[in-house]
C-alpha cells in the first residue's frame, strides 16, 4: 500500500529553500486542474488514518493518490 500526495501546503512548499528563490506555492499555479486548490495536510492525515483503520482490512497492494487532480493533467476548458 502506498499514499502518494501531491501538492500539499507543508513547510516544504510554503517555505523558500534558499534566500532568494520563491516558495513552491508562490510559483505553483493549481488554477488548471481538477481541484484549483493546494492540498491540505488534514486531508492526507485522514486517508492516511483510513487506511491504517480496520475500514481498510481488506485492500491490499493498492496506490491511492491524492493530488487533487495533478496527475490528470490540465483540466480541458469548454
């Protein structure tokens, strides 16, 4: 089982690496995909729970993603 998380505002992507270089989420634009949104950490901390939860006893050698869309790419615009 693994969780892979996407963009999640964490000290990471909220804190300059190095002086002078802008944060991740000062550059990252989410606006084109499925959820036009930063992750927040409360929502990989509840799926994390899930699986750890007697509700997941049965899923085995699964990926779930959660990236609100990044994977997919660009949402398509009528």
């Amino acid at each position: 089982m693994s969780l892979t998380p996407g963009v999640v505002s964490t000290p990471l992507i909220t804190t300059p690496l190095a002086d002078g270089v802008p944060a991740i989420a000062e550059v990252f634009d989410p606006e084109p995909f499925a959820v036009p949104r930063i992750g927040d950490p409360d929502e990989i901390s509840r799926a994390l729970l899930f699986l750890a939860s007697p509700d997941a006893a049965f899923i085995t050698g699964s990926e779930l993603v959660i990236d609100g869309g990044l994977l997919l790419g660009p949402a398509l615009r009528a």
